[in-house]
C-alpha cells in the first residue's frame, strides 16, 4: 500500500476524530488571538493582563454573578523569571528573586521546578506570547493521550472521540490554558502521557514521562503514587488461558505478584533522569531541596473569621468561614489542613488500595480502568485538603481524567462492551462550569459534591437508570 492510500485510509477511519481536533483548533486559536489582544493592549509590563473573568449577565430575569479567578502570573511571574534567567541570573537564588522594571522592584519568587522555567525562556525568545503559546500547544497536545487513554480503556472510539472534544472544548480549560496561559498544562500532558505509556507495557518510557511531569510542576508526584503500584508489580505478559501458569501453589494470580528487582531497574533510571534535570543547581542541594519543596509553603489563615483577600489561595477552612461556623471550628480545621492532617490519611487510603488492587493481566483494561478512578479521588482529595491551598486553574488537571472517566460504566473493572452516552458530553462540562462560574469561597464545596458523587458512582448510576427507564416508559404510553 502506497503512501496515498495509507493517508485516505486513514482519513476514512479517522475523519470523525480529524473533525474534531479541526473546530477544536480553531477555537482555540480565536480564544489565543483573543487572549494575545487583551494582554498586549491592556496595562504595562509586568502588570499587563488579559480579562480576569469576573462579570455578571441576566438569566430569566435574574442577575448572575460569576467569578473565573483569572490572574496576572503570565506576565509578572513568567515573562519576568524568562528576562531574569536572560540577564545571567541563577534560578534558585535571592537575586533571581527579584525583578528590576522602569525603576521597581518587584517580588517575584521562583519555586517551580526547572522545567518550565527553560518552557518559559524558550517561549519568550519567540516573543512575549511564546511561552503562553507553548502553553496552549502542550494543553491542546494533551487531547493525544486522552484520545488513546480512552480507546484503550474502552476499545470504543467513539469513546474516544467525545473524551477529546469534551476536554479540548472544556471551559475550565479554555479559559486557564489557552486564554490565560496559566502553569498546569505542560505537567498534565506529561502525566497523561506517563498512564498511556504504562497501559501499553512500556515502562521506562511512562515512568521517564511522569519524571518529565514533577519537574514541570511538584504536585505531579501525587499522580506518582498509584503509579508506583502498577510498577512494583510483575511486568504484563500475554494472557495465558492454562490456569497451572497464571496462579501459584497459593492460587495468587502470578501477575499479580511483586517484582522489586523490575521496580529497581526503572527507579534507578528515574533517578539519573532525575538528577540529570536538576543539573547544575542539586549541587547546593540543600538550597534546592528548599525551593523545590518547602519554600512553596503552606497556608496558615491568621484570621479564621474573615475571608482571605484574592491573592491567597483556598483551603476547605474557608468554607467553614463562609458558613460562619465556630471559630474554634475553623481554626482546628485551619491547622488540620496546615499540618496535613487531612490530606494524609486521604493519600494513604488511595496509595494502600492502588497496591491491593488485584492486577490479572488477562484484563490489564479494567484494572487501568479502577487506577486511574483512584487517581481521580487522590486528585480530588489533594485539591480539597492541600496544605498550600489552591486556586481554580490548579483543577485543570482533574479534566483529562473526568472527560475519560465520565460514566459508571468507564470506572468498573469488569470486561464489558462500552457505548456513547450523553452524560459523556454533559458531566465533563458540567464539572467545568461549576468550578469556573462560583465564587472562589464556594468551588471548593462544589469539588467535594462532585468527589462524593465519584464516590457513589454505582448508586447514581443506578438512580439515573431508574429516572432514564420510568422517562422511556411514560414516552412510550
């Protein structure tokens, strides 16, 4: 078959996908040229912006108010640490610290691991939109592993297809990615790149991946963590129907069993891979390790009966703010979070079932299908109960993972035949909406709904069946 033939062929068996990725693009180019317009004709550098989201519109009569959160970290953070670097100043130090502009200084820490600060250099070469365009390419490149994520799991590319739409048109990520430019996108392709690589059996190509992800952004090593139990296990062969070869004399699935001199061989890797990125400046490594990890900080709210003002992140403390719950209340839940001890015992229970989840390699799709659902609660957990805190655009990262797990059917372990849905369509950009939309004091109340409607996803399941079947039977009479 000639080169011809290979590329209709393909265009025959991909034009719904081909489609998609085309309106999609398009789009996204409008919400870039937009967003490129706003900046370079609104404020001076390093506070120019594009629209922070906030406004309100009519609805039956009603005035609805609403509250994107968007910020100026483009431009005062990565364009500044871009020129920074440029003028010969080392990441990691005061001096890098702090930006000389027009006769001021400003403060503008760097804490973020190397990676995206040579994104942002790269980017500000082409320019003062180059790094929010490089932004934009990994954020739209990140449709590729949802798309193979969700074939895989399903081997339906319809599946497929409206998990790529429903994340490429997702409006938390319109807005946060491609519109304001903002830090998670490269990270997140790298993680959805690093469960793909896994699925397909290449081990060292997925944990280099999700390497490549931590030195994007530090929160990427909480996506490590059922990761870990999927490489510490014995590596995938093919299925083996004779029951003698696929369970020992205990009658444990042997592809189930531990394999830590496999698990050896890729941390070693990931450890050179590691110390490698983090060329020259591990060599103060105790200067290092403190950016990197302990000068992000953690939130500690002074006043536990006020509101924090917008420049300081969100914690589940500030719900109970809100509701005007006992102060003791709120400040042993203040201190809770600070100390982790909320989030602890949330990323213990995912790591310890990740590690007791039966993985039989003559159904590695349901397995993939039940880590991924438990990374999704790990994620959901950490944006509830994080000790930093954390503002809207972090939940980009929830996106790939609700526009793949979108229905029950999508999270069970049982090999079954999978089928389209319209709650594939609405949930990912209901999810969206309700996080973008509210109020910064509300979202995370919202987040923790969603959560628990994950949690008891067979019992809503089975109530929207129910609802879906009496529908169908009063239509018909």
């Amino acid at each position: 078959m000639n080169l011809r033939s290979r590329l209709l062929t393909i265009l025959r068996r991909q034009i719904v996908l081909i489609l998609i990725l085309i309106v999609c693009a398009v789009i996204w180019s409008i919400v870039f040229a937009t967003a490129s317009n706003d900046f370079l004709t609104s404020g001076i550098q390093p506070m120019r912006y594009s629209w922070n989201g906030n406004g309100q519109f009519d609805l039956f009569g009603l005035t609805i108010t609403y509250e994107f959160e968007g910020y100026v970290d483009y431009d005062f953070y990565y364009l500044s640490w871009s020129e920074q670097f440029y003028n010969g100043h080392t990441p990691y130090t005061d001096s890098f610290n702090v930006f000389h502009y027009g006769g001021v200084d400003y403060d503008t820490p760097y804490f973020l691991p190397p990676l995206f600060l040579y994104l942002c250099v790269i980017g500000a070469s082409l320019g003062p939109l180059g790094p929010g365009f490089l932004i934009s390419v990994f954020g739209f490149a990140t449709a590729y592993p949802v798309y193979c994520i969700a074939h895989y799991l399903s081997e339906n590319k319809r599946i497929a297809e409206v998990a790529v739409a429903t994340y490429l048109l997702n409006p938390l990520v319109l807005y946060h990615t491609t519109y304001k430019w903002m830090n998670p996108a490269p990270f997140v392709f790298f993680v959805m790149l690093a469960f793909y690589l896994l699925m397909k059996r290449r081990r060292f190509e997925g944990a280099l991946a999700i390497t490549m992800a931590v030195f994007f952004k530090q929160i990427a090593l909480f996506f490590v963590l059922p990761l870990i139990a999927y490489l510490l296990r014995k590596p995938p062969e093919e299925a083996n129907e004779d029951e003698k070869t696929i369970r020992d004399e205990k009658g444990d699935l042997v592809s189930d069993h531990l394999d830590l001199t496999s698990f050896a061989k890729v941390a070693i890797v990931v450890v050179v891979f590691a110390i490698l990125l983090s060329l020259p400046y591990i060599i103060e490594f105790r200067n290092y390790f403190y950016y990197m990890l302990e000068r992000p900080g953690a939130v500690l709210y002074e006043d536990v009966t006020s509101l924090p003002d917008l420049s300081k992140p969100i914690t589940f403390t500030t719900l109970l703010i809100l509701v005007g719950a006992p102060e003791g209340l709120s400040a042993l839940v203040n201190l809770g979070i600070y100390y982790t001890l909320f989030l602890l015992p949330g990323v213990i229970a995912v790591l310890g079932l990740s590690l007791f989840e039966e993985k039989d390699d003559r159904n590695l799709r349901g397995y993939w299908r039940r880590i991924m659902y438990l990374t999704l609660l790990l994620v959901f957990w950490l944006h509830l109960f994080s000790p930093r805190g954390i503002y809207k655009y972090y939940l980009v990262a929830i996106i790939p993972f609700i526009s793949i797990l979108s229905t029950s059917r999508m999270i069970t372990k049982e090999p079954r035949e999978f089928n389209t849905s319209v709650w594939m369509i609405i949930i990912p950009f209901l999810f969206g909406l309700l996080i973008l939309l509210p109020s910064r004091f509300v979202y995370l109340a919202l987040l923790g709904l969603l959560m628990l409607l994950f949690i008891l996803h067979k019992v809503v399941a089975a109530v929207v069946g129910t609802i879906e079947t009496k529908l169908r039977a009063m239509k018909g009479s």
